[in-house]
C-alpha cells in the first residue's frame, strides 16, 4: 500500500509519492530567471533557502497555464531529506529543493502496487518515462509521475563542462 | 563487494589518506636531517606505510601492499642504520609514496597501476650499502637493544608500529606493556577462573595489543608456561589494580605513552580534499573540526605522569583536540547563519521604517554576527593544508634545473575559508615554479653576484585586516624593468611614448599584461603556456588582489591579497528591466553614467561592437537585456518610468533616421531626443581585461550571502549564485565572466582592436586636440573651418557692405575686404531672411584677403578632428567630421579660394608638374595637415610619402630615395629640430632639400630652424607659397646636382 498526494494540471490528476512532499505553500512572488529552461518558472525564497519552482505542466505537455485561485507550490523533499522509509521504497527526487506548480491540489490517494498499471500507449504525455503508471480511484484516473525522471537535469553534465 | 566491505574499504582508504598526508614532507624533513634523523621521524614514515600495507593485504590489495612492502623494507634498513638516509634513496621513496597515494585514492583500479619500476628503484635503493652506514652500525648499539629499564620515552620509540595502530584506537583506555614469567602467568590463571588461554584471561579486563609469544597459545595447565611474556595490554585498570589482577610487581607495568599527535591526529585537509578529487561512491565528507576551547582537554593521555617535554608536538601540528563533522552539516550550519544575517537586516529594516528602535535587538544583531562569524570559522582551514605540497615542489623543481633552493614557509596556520583553499593551490604553485625558474639564479652566477650558492624562497601566510596575505619572496636576480619595457613595446602592448613616464613598479606590473611571459624560452617548468595575467585572473576570480615588488639584484616579492572568506560579499545591486542582479563588487571598477546626449561622441561602434571611449580607452559594451534575452527598456529620466526601447543600438540615433521619414516621425524622435535616455554602464574587470555592461538602473550595494545554483540554472553561464535581498526576494548574482562569453565578447580582440584604433586614432589626430570654429551660411546646415586657418573673426553691419559688380566688399580696419558668399560657389542654400550683423571669417593664407560671410557663428570649441573624406567628395569641401554629435562639412579653403581667384590657380599650375617624379616626404603628425599637405601635393604632380614623427622620416629616409622632406616642428618621439640636426649630420643628406612648414610663425623658432639646417621655413596654410616654395628647393636641387 503506498499513498499519493494528488494534484491537478489542467484538469489531469496526477499523484507523487506522499513520502516525497515537504509542503503545500500558496503561490508566492517568483524571481524569474532569464535563459533557464521554459520549465523553470522561477526562484522562490522559503524560509531562507532557495527553492526551484517548476511547471510541470511544461514538461508534461500539458501547456503553461495561468495562474489561479487555487494553484500552489508543492515543495519536494531533495534526495537529502528523503526519509529513510522513502529510499527503501526507492523514491528518489532532485538533489535541490523544488517546488511544484500545480493548478490544484487534490486527495491523497491510496493504491496497492497490483492496482497501478502501466501507462496506456495512447497517453497524451510528452514522454511517457515521466509516467510510472496509472491508477484507477473512485472518480478519476490517477497518472502517477516518476518524479525522478521528470525532476532530472537533463543534459546536466554536458552543460556543465561549457562552464 | 557489499555494502559493508565497501564501507570498510572506505575506511581503510580515508585512513590510509591520512597515514600517508604527512609522508611527504617527514621525507624531506628526513633528507634534510641527513643521518642524524631522529628515530621518530623515521618511525612515523615507517608506521605510515606499515599500515596501509597491514591493511592493503586484508582487502586483497596486492599491488599496494607490494609496493609499501618494499618501501617498508627500505625505511626498516633506514631505521636500523644499516642503509643511511641519501638523497637517491628519499627519491625513491618520495616516488614509491606518490603512486602509494594514487593507488589510494584510485582504489578500486590500483591493481592496474604500474609498480614496477618504482619497486626497482626502491631495490636499487636497497641493495647500495655504504660502507659508512656499517661502521656507524658498529660504533652504535641499535636501539633495539635497550635495557629493560628503558624510561618510556625510549619505550615508545621501539614500539611495534601495530601496537601503536591498534592502541591509538582505543579511545580512554591506557596502554601499559609488562613482562609476564611463568609465576605471574600461574597467578594470572589463578585469579581469573574462566577461559583456556592467557589471552583470554586478559581479555576479561582489557585487550591485548600485541604480545610475543601469541597468548592464545598458552594454555591453561599447560605449565610451566613460556619463560617471559611481552604483553602490551590496553585497560581502564589503573596500574595498582591491574598488578593486583596479574600478581605482577606494580613496578613492573610500565605505562606506554602513545605518540598521539602523529597516529591519533591527521592533517585536516588533504584527507577531505583526496576525498572530493576522487569523489568515493559515497557522499559523506568530513572534516575535523579544531575544538577552540583548549582549555576543555579531558585528554587521558594528559593525566600520564610519564609525558616528557621532549615529546612536545613537532612545530607544524598543534596539540588540539578536534572532532570530525560532516562538511555537509557545516555547510548548512553556515547557510543558516546567512539567512539569521539576513532575517536581522530585514527586521531591522522593518522596524527602522516604522520609527522603533529597541536596544534587545542590538544585543541580538551583535549575537547574530558573532555567531557568523563562529560558524565561519568552522569552515576555515590553515593554509597549510596547500602550502605542504610546496617543499617538494621546490626539491624537485631545483634539482630539474641545477639550483639549491631553500623553502621558508611561515605561516602555515594561518586559515582561510575552505573554498579558497580549494583555489589558491594552482595560481600559488604557478608563482612558486616561477619564482625557481625564473627568480632564482643557478649557483655560479650567484656567487658572481655577491650571494650565497643556495637560493631562498619565502613563502609566507599572514593576516592583516579582515584579509589574508601570501607573500612568494625569492631572493633571486629581480625583474629588471629595463627589459620589460623593451618586452612590452616590443609586443606591442604599450606605447614607446607611454614607457617613457612609467615608474619601475609600474613596469614590473607589465608582467600581468595578457600576452606578456618574460621567460626567453619556454621551460616545461613554469612555460606552460599560461602567463602571469592567468595567475592574476585566478585569484581575481574570488576577490584575491595581486601584486609585484621587485627589485633588480635583490629578488622578487608577489603578494596576494585574499578575502577570508567568499559567503558573504559585498555587491552592487542593479536592475534591468523588472529584474534584479548582484553584481560582486570585486569584479566592479567603476559606474559610468553616459548621458544620452553624449552618446555620440563616447560611443561608438568598432567592427561591430559597440564600445566606449573611456579616456583614450576603448571598452567594449555589453547590454545585460541582451545578453540575458530580456525586452530592452530604459527609465525615463523625469518620470522614472520604465519604458520599452526600442532602439536598435545606442548608436541608433542618426543611422536609423533615413532621410526619407516623414516629419511626423522626425518629431517624434526629437521628442524622444529631448529626454535624453542616461545608460548606466558597469565597468567590469576580468583579469587584465575590462568591460562595459549596460544595465537601467544602479540602485545599491548590498552584503549578500551566497547561495549556490540549482542544478537546474548550473548551465546558464550568466549566473554565479542566487541571494536573498533585503526584501526576501530572491535575485541572482551575475558571472562576470559568463556573461563576456555569452555575449560573446572577445575580449583579447576588441583589446586588439582597440589597439589598432587607437594608433590608428593617433594617426588620424584623434588624440590631438584642435580648435574648430563652426557656422553657418543659413538656417540649415553648419560647416566647420579649423580655427588654424582663421586669421581673425569680424562682425559687421549688412548695410555696411558694398557691392562692386558681381562682388561684394566690406571696409575693415581702413582697407577694402572682398567677401565670398558660400552658396555661391557650393551647393548650398543661401539663407532664408535678411540678417543684419553678419560675420565675416578672414582665413589665414592667400596671398589676397577675403572674408567668408557667415550668418552666424555657433562655436569654437575645442575637439579632436577625424576627418571622414568618404561621406563628402563635393568641391569645396575637405569631408565631414563629427562634432558634438553632430555630422558637419569640414570646408576645403584652398579648393574654395581657387574657384574664388582662378588667378591663384594658376600660380599654383605654373608651379605644378615642372619637376616630375619628384618624391617628398612630409613630416606630420596631425592627420589633418597631412592629409591637406598631401592633397595639394598631389594634384601638383608630387609623389608623397609619410611618416608622423621624425624617427619614423629617418628609417625612410634610409630605405628610400626622397627628393624633398617637409616637416613639422613640433611632433611626438621626434621633432622637426631634432630631426634636422640628424639629417644635416649624414654625410648622405647633408644636401637634402628640407623645408619647414608649422604653426610656429614666431621669429625665434623661425631662426633656430634655419640655423639648425631647415632649407626654408614657411607657415602653414599657404598653399600657393607652400607649392612655389617646394618647386623651387627642387629647381634648385636639380640644378646643383647638375652641376
């Protein structure tokens, strides 16, 4: 049995491992970094660190949306505070600390490891290794996010060599 | 491997990083000793490289448990006496110590090292036996054979280097050795009822470090037992108890002093920076942690009676009691500490605006900073930690090139925060090789010099002020200025002119130059083909300041000036657009502020590049919303209004204004003109490079604290960290140096550039400053006349002026001034009203005075000339210059009076094309006259040469024929005088026509000229008398020759 915290883009429910989420936090002003990636919305300041703000919506083909009423930061554990209940299950995030834009939040949701499915083939997801799969509740379809793919840098260390 | 070999492994190699940290320089300080080392230098060795070899053939390490074998088996003659300590022998050591260490930090692969030839050398090492070694063998009883009654400090000496392995572990217990008989060991088995060997027996009460025979194999009932048992045995008994417990004498348990300082303290840094190098499979670092309160030792081993002050630590480690932190747990106590400085700025702010002021909150703001300050110093390291490696650079390095060099560190405790201690080592390791590659001389020539044969080289550490200083002292041959500026003319980086005034310090800094290495040839010692401008750059980078004294003879001395730490730095905060950056104050010269107005004249556009001359320099410009691809805007200077840009480029005013815009536009644009934008450029320095970043606006400086990017952002080479700013927001600090790149800024070619532009300048008069008078004609265009063809300006009544046919006069001065109305020789407009004062310009030449009507006068000003002949081929018109921003005709008076005086032409014709082939060359430094000199040469039929200076007209006139020179008097390098006397002194020139032609038209230069050999001396300016004049020389010439 693991459980997922839930979230909506764009009326898509998606669901991470409850274990990898730090805190909700209600939209606060972005520092928008010029030449970063579409994806990265901008820096954020909690409580003195400084947090990566990420639109996931980008990544995932989704779109960028407006934001809303209801759209808020969902801080992501970096692999160093994950618990070590969290790495036994093989969790893994991003070495910095991130912060998810999401239109929504939603339930936290509980699934066995038989009812998650692999993605159908149909998915209308950029890429379907950011899906580690799908689970059905009582409503909706829960696409659940391999947020260690999704929150990798890509292309990370050949950039890092122009520097 | 599992996870708990692994981790065992880990162990193993972060150990053996510390048994081998000091190996290095306890080598040397062996081949300085000589033969008369002491046996505990040599034992430290010996226990270093016994451990790792103990502990390499556990994990199955054959490679480098091969190698330390062979290396023990050397130190262990070494130790005995049999070998004696030579410099071949610590080589090979020193060699076999390099690979040991590589291997270690490589583990996984050390099997594929490559041992063999070092375990040769080691052999040969081995086998060459002094006969001197075996008689001081002889004459000396080995140390091994001292008495039972040796004090403990010799004890220690003879210790087997496992026991000290194994005991320095132990924590609190002591370490006690004693000699067991077979009554003791009966009574040993007597009081301790369990366990069937001695061993375990004595391990009920404590543990066994080393006994000969093996305990285990003496047996319960099996007496009489071994005749004497050497035991040492580590326990918390105290002394009394555990003879009582053994039925030993108490006297004859001897407490055993551990030599805690070499096996139980290891150096701090190199274990943590191996570590990070070779990056092990996991992530923990650590580091040791110096505890400040010394006063806090409950240390066991200070309770022992026994310690001898002979035993005090060995100057370079101190007796302090650490603990090891993980960095990582440092590093976020240093993060949190940043953010308590700026939760007390802002709350400090906060209540600051709202008028309170509370006294508990200074207390607390003092508290805040102290404990930054602490947790600051958590992080700091001695630089020794980079220092250590430098006396074997310098053994090396001299033996390589034939020198005796004598390291001097001081200093060595001295700290700085980790992460500069991560950076010096390659820029201090590039001035040390320089310093014994080029600063110190080879033996002979210092003994021809007065000096001693050895060399020495200081290297010193030492706080001053909230910075750090490094000074590298040799005491070798010095930079001698002389040559660096013959090396810097040569390459062309300075200006012979420029040289001239420098200080000798201020040539010895030449050496910082990019494209300057005094080094004749390139040696692979310190030739790497990386210059002092790179060392510069490197401790620039991090706010370092370098600095060179030098004294010919005497030696060298470079300091370098660090700050003590890079997590807080001042900056200047700037803005573009809705964003803000951090700009490190380090990498911040100055601010210039360009008013729009301005613009024109500062900047300018080089082969694409926008740049800005910045007194006499030029500096190329980089516009931050370019370079980061966000919208361009500017604040308006009245509204403070951020407004689009729309301009293309700061030049944009008169290139995208075509003629063709309708008035509207114009209008439009002007409105625009009339606030003008004001550009805040950011005069950046990177290394011995600097440039312009234009940003909107300069708001404050500000103390950041640091914090690194996110992977996410690593790429983009704009940004070097993020911050938090006063306000909580977050604004990221900009790299200087990613920012040229992006930008794409070639710095080295828009030096070169610059270079070439500014001689090119200097050609073209740039630098020299003259007197423009403009006016104009009518109420459109403006024209320009170098007020060095005006005699004299007039105002004059309209109706004084009388009309005589198609001319026109005016009474001046009691005789009777023909005037010329531009518009009737030039395709001009004549002016649109009457006016009723006019001015009249009377030029300076012609042999008939006229007077120009302007209708008005608008200045006379003070500027450089570049003259563009492209733009403006009209007759009557010399081109156009640019003055004031503006775009004006530069009138062409001789063209201007010939089409006046068709008279004067003709004189000139007559002079004209009668001497053929005939060459001059003309002296001049101003590009103007130069180019006017040459034009009506020209169109006489004159081939013409040029050179700016009298030096240059010499090599000329050696290497071509020249029939005629005419030269300025007052020049740069070389005058007109000057150059006289060295023509008239070649016995090839002594009849060379020269003639004069200047600005001097006083009486006294008049006659020195002639005196000094000028053929003729006229004023410049008069074409006609010029061009007889030059005809003339000639004739006469062509006429003597002839004869």
């Amino acid at each position: 049995m693991e459980q997922f915290a839930t979230f909506y883009l764009n009326d898509t429910l998606f669901g991470i491992p409850i274990l990898t989420i730090r805190e909700i936090h209600p939209l606060i002003e972005m520092t928008p970094v010029p030449l970063a990636p579409d994806f990265i919305r901008g820096l954020v300041n909690l409580r003195g660190q400084v947090v990566t703000i990420i639109d996931l919506g980008i990544k995932l083909g989704v779109g960028r949306r407006d934001s809303q009423e209801r759209t808020r930061l969902m801080i992501i554990k970096p692999n160093a505070e994950l618990s070590d209940l969290a790495l036994e299950k093989g969790i893994k995030t991003s070495d910095d600390p991130v912060g998810l834009l999401i239109d929504e939040i939603g339930d936290v949701v509980s699934a066995e490891e038989n009812d998650i499915e692999p993605p159908p083939a149909n998915m209308d997801i950029n890429d379907l290794k950011y899906v580690r799969g799908v689970a059905k509740t009582r409503s909706d379809l829960l696409t659940l996010l391999n947020l260690n793919q999704l929150l990798g840098v890509e292309g990370g260390n050949e950039n890092q060599n122009q520097i | 491997m599992d996870a708990q070999d692994r981790e065992i492994l880990n162990e193993f190699v972060s150990e053996s990083r510390e048994h081998l940290a000091d190996i290095e320089s306890d080598l040397l300080a062996m081949e300085e000793a000589g033969d008369d080392a002491d046996d505990e230098l040599i034992n430290r060795v010996f226990r270093a490289i016994h451990t790792v070899k103990g502990a390499s053939g556990f994990f199955g390490l054959q490679k480098i448990a091969k190698l330390s074998h062979t290396m023990e088996n050397l130190l262990m003659k070494i130790r005995d006496r049999e070998l004696s300590i030579t410099s071949e022998r610590i080589d090979a050591l020193l060699n076999a110590s390099d690979i040991l260490k590589g291997m270690i930090d490589d583990v996984d692969n050390s099997e594929s090292f490559e041992i063999d030839e070092a375990i040769a050398v080691l052999e040969a090492a081995l086998s060459g036996k002094e006969p001197s070694a075996e008689a001081k063998k002889e004459g000396q009883a080995p140390p091994s054979e001292s008495t039972e009654s040796a004090s403990s400090q010799e004890m220690e000496e003879q210790l087997p280097p496992e026991v000290i392995a194994a005991a320095s572990k132990k924590g609190p217990a002591s370490l006690y050795r004693f000699i067991m008989d077979d009554s003791a060991i009966t009574t040993a088995f007597e009081k301790e009822k369990e366990g069937d060997t001695l061993m375990d027996v004595l391990s009920q009460t404590g543990e066994v470090i080393f006994s000969n025979p093996e305990l285990s194999t003496i047996k319960r009932g099996e007496s009489p037992y071994s005749p004497s048992v050497e035991v040492f045995y580590s326990t918390i008994l105290e002394p009394d108890v555990l003879a009582l417990t053994l039925g030993l004498d108490e006297k004859a348990i001897q407490p055993v002093i551990i030599p805690k300082q070499e096996t139980k303290e290891p150096k701090k840094e190199p274990a943590i920076e191996t570590k990070e190098a070779s990056s092990p499979p996991e992530e923990e670092k650590e580091v040791e942690k110096k505890e400040t309160d010394s006063g806090q030792k409950a240390a066991p081993e200070e309770k022992k009676p026994l310690s001898s002050p002979k035993k005090k630590p060995k100057t370079q480690t101190q007796q302090q009691e650490t603990i090891r932190v993980n960095v990582r747990l440092l590093t976020r106590l240093m993060d949190l500490a940043g953010e308590l400085v700026l939760g007390r700025n802002q709350l400090m702010q906060a209540l600051k605006d709202r008028d309170r002021d509370l006294p508990i909150l200074h207390t607390l703001s003092q508290r805040v900073t102290e404990l930054q300050e602490h947790v600051m110093q958590t992080r700091m390291q001695p630089v020794g930690n980079v220092f250590n490696k430098f006396p074997r650079i310098v053994r090396d390095m001299s033996k390589k090139v034939n020198k005796k060099i004598k390291l001097i560190i001081e200093g060595n405790e001295v700290e700085l925060d980790r992460s500069i201690i991560e950076v010096i080592s390659d820029p201090l390791t590039h001035l040390i090789r320089n310093s014994v590659d080029h600063g110190i001389e080879p033996p002979e020539e210092r003994i021809r010099a007065g000096k001693e044969a050895e060399g020495t080289i200081w290297l010193r550490a030492y706080q001053e002020g909230g910075q750090v200083n490094i000074e590298i002292q040799d005491d070798g041959k010095g930079i001698d200025p002389e040559k660096i500026r013959a090396k810097a003319i040569e390459k062309g980086l300075i200006k012979p002119e420029e040289a001239e005034n420098m200080s000798n310090k201020e040539l010895t800094n030449l050496i910082f130059l990019p494209g300057f290495s005094t080094a004749e040839k390139i040696s692979d010692i310190s030739g790497r083909g990386v210059g002092m401008d790179v060392v510069k750059t490197n401790f620039e980078k991090f706010g370092g300041v370098v600095e060179i004294n030098s004294e010919k003879g005497k030696g060298t001395t470079v300091t370098v000036r660090l700050p003590l730490t890079l997590a807080i730095i001042p900056s200047i905060i700037t803005k573009v657009g809705d964003h803000r950056f951090a700009v490190p104050q380090v990498n911040l010269e100055e601010i210039v502020r360009v008013k729009g107005e301005n613009e024109k004249i500062r900047i300018e556009r080089v082969k694409g590049y926008e740049v800005l001359r910045l007194r006499g320099h030029l500096l190329s410009l980089v516009r931050l919303a370019d370079v980061l691809k966000i919208p361009r805007t500017f604040v308006h200077p009245e509204t403070k209004e951020v407004l689009p840009d729309r301009r293309v480029n700061i030049l944009d005013r008169r290139d995208s204004d075509p003629p063709s815009r309708n008035n509207k536009e114009r209008r439009a644009l002007k409105d625009r003109r009339t606030h003008p934008q004001i550009l805040n450029i950011l005069v950046l320095k990177l290394g011995g490079s600097r440039y312009g970043l234009i940003v909107d606006q300069v708001l404050d400086t500000e103390e950041i604290v640091v914090k690194p990017l996110s992977n996410y952002l690593k790429s983009i080479a704009c940004f070097s960290g993020t911050t938090i700013m006063g306000d909580g927001k977050v604004a990221m600090i900009l790299d200087v140096q990613g920012i040229a790149r992006i930008a794409n800024l070639k710095l080295a070619d828009i030096e070169e550039i610059s270079k070439a532009e500014e001689e090119n300048l200097a050609r073209k008069g740039m630098m020299e400053k003259q007197y423009v008078l403009l006016f104009s004609v009518n109420e459109h265009e403006a024209f320009a006349l170098p007020m060095s063809m005006v005699a004299r300006l007039e105002k004059i009544e309209t109706i004084k002026i009388e009309t005589v046919g198609e001319r026109e006069f005016v009474q001046l001065r009691g005789s009777s001034l023909p005037l010329i109305r531009l518009e009737k020789y030039l395709s001009i407009k004549p002016p649109e009203k009457e006016h009723e004062t006019l001015f009249v310009i009377v030029p300076r030449m012609s042999r008939h005075p006229m007077g120009i009507i302007a209708t008005k006068v608008i200045d006379v000003l003070e500027t450089s000339i570049e003259l563009d002949t492209e733009s403006m081929t009209d007759r009557g018109f010399l081109g156009t210059v640019i003055i004031a921003g503006r775009t004006m005709p530069m009138l062409d008076l001789f063209t201007l009076f010939e089409m006046v005086d068709p008279e004067q032409k003709e004189i000139i014709d007559s002079v004209s094309g009668e001497v053929h082939n005939a060459r001059i060359l003309i002296v001049e430094d101003t590009p103007f006259f130069m180019k006017l000199t040459r034009s009506y040469l020209e169109s006489a039929g004159y081939e013409v040469l040029e050179a700016m200076d009298g030096v240059k007209a010499l090599s000329i006139l050696h290497s071509e024929p020249v029939d005629l020179v005419i030269s300025d008097i007052e020049m740069p390098v070389m005058d007109g005088y000057e150059l006289i006397q060295n023509i008239r002194k070649s016995e090839k020139f002594k009849d060379l026509p020269v003639m004069a032609l200047t600005a001097l038209s006083d009486e006294k230069s008049r006659a020195k000229g002639l005196r000094l050999g000028f053929d003729d001396y006229e004023i410049k300016i008069d074409k006609a008398r010029v061009l007889t004049k030059v005809h003339e020389l000639l004739t006469r010439k062509q006429r003597a020759s002839a004869a």
